[in-house]
C-alpha cells in the first residue's frame, strides 16, 4: 500500500517515491498450550523483522523493532506497556515506543528455549511459537535429530518390540515416522460453522468435542504427541491452522468437520484430500468450508501454486481411506443406516500448505434430522472419536508394508 499525492499530471497514480504507508499494530494475542505458547502480532500491513537474543543467567529475552509503526487507535490499552503471561518459559511481554516510528517488542524469559517465527498474509500478523525447551529436546530426540532413539522406536541396537505372535506392536510400530498428530475441530468462535437451530446444535461445538474426545484416545499412547489447534471456543483463522501443524512439526493432520446439505435427505460420512476436483458436490462442500477464508481472487494463482506442488497427495489420499474404512465400519458396528460417500479431493484451504498426510473428515450430516440427533448424543460423537483413531492406527500400520 502507498501513499497517494495529488499531482496533476498523474491524477490518478502514486506520488513518484512515496513512502510506504505506516503501519498500525491492532493486538497482540497469546494462546498457552501444554507443549509451547503461540504470541501473534496482528498487524495493518507487511513488516519484516530480525529479532535478537539478549542472554543473561538464568533468563533472557528476545526483542525486535516494528519500524515505520504506530499503535492502532483501538489497540487494547491493558496491553499498552506489559502483557504479563508466565506460561512455559515466557513470562512477559513488553510494548513500548523505541523512536518517533519504531515500536519496539521485547519477550522476557526465565530461560530461552526453542522457538519458531513466521508470517501469515490477509490479514498480516507475525506469528512466535515458543516452546517449552523439554519439551522441544524431547520431540527432536523421538524424530532422530539429536540424541538415541527413544525406547521403542527403531535404531541401532534397538531391542526386538512384538505383541504375541510375533507380531509388531503399536508402540514398535509408531516409531515408523508418526510421533505427533495435530487435531483441527473445524469452525470456532465468532464462526459457527452449520447451525441446526431446531436442536440448537452448532458445528463449532460437535467438532471440538469430537477433537478432545479423540485427544483422549491417542493420549493413551506414550508415543503419541497430540496438538489440537484450538482446545477450546476460540476462532483459528483457516490459513492458521495448516501452519500450527507445520510450526509443530505434525506427522498427521486432521480437520473435523460436521457436513450440511440443502436436500434434507442427504446423509453419510465422507473424507477428502486436498486436490482440484471437477465433482460439484465437493466443489460445493469445500465451498461451505472455505466460506470463512481471508483469501481473494487475486490469491488464485498462490493457492493452485501450493496445490500442484503438494508432495503429500499419494499419502493423504491413504490417510483419508484408512479414516474413512475404518470411522464407517466402528460406526455400522453401533448404529444401523450409516452411509459410507467414500473418499474425495476438493481444494480446501484448511488443508492448504500442510507439510504431512492429511485429510478433512466430514462425520454426518447436521442438516440431515435424524444425523443431528446422533450428532447430539456423547455415545455418537465417541463413536467417532474411537472411529478415526481406527483410522489413524491402520494409517500408521500401513507405513511398514
């Protein structure tokens, strides 16, 4: 964005020169997780920053400079001068002006650890994933980047691991490249995804149970790390949310989502892959869930751009069969007229950017009455829950074949 002059030769054109427009900070927001703490910095415009480390003792901290930047007039004035946190290693945030047009941005720490930064577009906001340090050390060990392999997984010298018959166990078999799987409940906060007023059931609410429920299952695995990209009634914007399981080094990735229709009659359980699609039907699902998108048409050739260089179909199309297998078999096991649709692509951006196998699941129909009397009930929605955890094991049981 430019700053316009009035130059009557050139009425409608930018003032040769002109500087770039300053930029406002809007807010600075923060969200603690068991494994790291997320600060973004949401922002009017562009900025490019190199942040320093300052080391000292036991603590430390990390400071940049928002240069040619103001203060936005509805930015929060709790947040003016400190955000205090005290969450993993991070215990504040400072906010101060450094110079006339520089906001300078300091993070305080009881002890520097690892963390990730990157930058998201529409809107622009600088992103630091900061992780608790054991719990980084821990990861990278179990991923073979620094140290043994942890017990269980293959290595040099790594004992036999077999259930009865000789048979691979779980554990021995985790240890095959899937450590951690990132967990998307579909929609949240301010969108509530489809609503199905007669019941007073919401999307946002169906999914994020579904998501803790599974939680739940995989926390049972020693092996396993499991993130939920947004653990309670908060909004994830969608392009966000492929790059928390990028950030976290996911394995697997799946968004949950509930499905709608506008003929009542339609009802079933179906799983997609991101690709370009010609099937109107999933045109018009991935229409339905890319409704929340900040991406315009002037994004079109980016997104198709990303889509064609996805190195991960192959693996995402078997990830989405084995969920889908295995959440339509548990589910005809307990409940009679289940619907298997099967699996698709549709270019989803939810999906778009993820750097692992992953797939969107679509459990039932909110639109469907009787579907959203199931979807209702804790008995359906841990039916699903145990149905893509399913999935999720005879995906990773399929990687030593």
């Amino acid at each position: 964005m430019f700053l316009l002059a009035a130059v009557s030769a050139l009425p409608c054109g930018p003032a040769l020169g002109a500087a770039p427009a300053q930029a406002r900070l809007e807010n600075i927001r923060y969200y603690s997780y068991p494994e790291y703490t997320r600060v973004v910095l949401d922002l009017s415009r562009e900025i490019k920053i190199g942040e320093k480390v300052l080391k000292g003792g036991e603590g430390g901290r990390l400071f940049f400079d928002l240069k040619n930047c103001r203060f936005a007039l509805n930015y929060p004035r709790e947040k003016m001068n400190e955000i205090r946190i005290a969450a993993g290693n991070l215990q504040r945030i400072r906010i101060g002006r450094f110079q006339a047009q520089t906001i300078r941005v300091v993070f305080d720490f009881d002890r520097i650890g690892k963390y990730n930064r990157f930058y998201l577009t529409s809107p622009f906001r600088i992103v630091f994933d900061i992780y608790r340090q054991d719990e980084f050390v821990s990861h990278a060990r179990r991923q073979g980047r620094e140290g043994p392999p942890a017990a269980g997984t293959p290595g040099e010298g790594a004992p036999p691991d077999t259930a009865g018959g000789g048979t691979p166990s779980i554990a021995r078999q985790l240890g095959l490249g899937v450590h951690r799987i990132v967990i998307d409940p579909g929609h949240g906060g301010k969108d509530p995804g489809t609503v199905n007023r007669a019941l007073g059931l919401k999307e946002k609410d169906i999914t994020l149970d579904i998501g803790k429920r599974l939680n739940a299952i995989l926390n049972e695995h020693r092996d396993l790390e499991v993130i939920l990209t947004r653990p309670r009634d908060e909004y994830v914007p969608l392009e966000e949310r492929a790059a928390i399981a990028n950030s976290n080094q996911g394995d697997l990735f799946i968004s949950i989502h509930t499905n709608s229709a506008p003929r009542l009659g339609a009802r079933g359980v179906e799983s997609y892959f991101l690709n370009m699609t010609t099937d109107p039907r999933a045109m018009e699902v991935a229409a339905q869930e890319n409704a929340m998108s900040t991406k315009s048409m002037a994004d079109m050739r980016s997104i198709l751009d990303q889509i064609l260089r996805n190195s991960k179909i192959s693996e995402s199309r078997t990830f989405s069969q084995c969920l889908q297998a295995s959440m339509v078999a548990h589910l005809k096991a307990k409940f009679d007229a289940i619907e298997d649709l099967g699996v698709k692509k549709a270019p989803f951006y939810v999906l778009l950017g993820a750097q692992m196998p992953s797939s969107l699941v679509e459990v039932s129909f909110l639109s469907h009455a009787a579907e959203a009397r199931r979807l209702a009930t804790p008995e359906y929605r841990q039916a699903v829950a145990a149905g893509l955890y399913l999935g999720i094991i005879r995906f990773i049981q399929g990687l030593g074949k």
